[in-house]
C-alpha cells in the first residue's frame, strides 16, 4: 500500500468528523508501524512505509485535538502473535 498523505489535504475537512475522538488502528497499520519502528530503532535503517504512515498520522494531528489511539483485544492479539513470530529467535 503506497501511502500519500499530501493527497488527502484537499479532503482532510471530510475526514474530520471522523477521526475526531480517536482513531481506530487495524492490523496492517500496526506491523507498518511496529516494523518500522524496530527498523529505525535498531537497524538504523528507514522503511519507506513506515515514514509514509508517520507523515499520515502527522497530517491527521494537524486539524484535530486528539491523541489517543484505540485497538480491539483482536487486533491487539494479531500484533502480539506478528510480534513473536517476526522478531522470537527461539522457534
């Protein structure tokens, strides 16, 4: 998924109502991020996504006074078990 976030300022006013208490984080958005992460962290090496999907939460800051981030027990248990799977070095 190409990400580009200076796309959507000509549509950020339809958004707002949406995102106004929060935002819903899936899956796919956390191993971006996770993965991004843990790249930068400490490999020193930067993700292409992972800058797309910061530049996008960025973006999102801009028109709104929220901070929170919300992800179901489902959601959360998918990253776990990527976590684990990605990064255990014990089989």
């Amino acid at each position: 998924m190409i990400l580009d976030a200076r796309k959507l300022i000509d549509d950020f006013d339809g958004v707002v109502p949406f995102i106004k208490n929060g935002i819903l984080i899936d899956t796919s958005v956390a191993h971006i991020f996770i993965d991004g992460y843990v790249s930068a962290r400490y490999a020193q090496k930067i993700i292409p996504e992972h800058k797309s999907l910061l530049d996008f939460f960025d973006l999102l800051k801009v028109g709104n006074q929220w901070n929170q981030f919300v992800v179901t027990p489902h959601i959360f248990t998918e990253v776990c078990n990527h976590f684990k799977n990605t990064y255990n070095k014990r089989g």
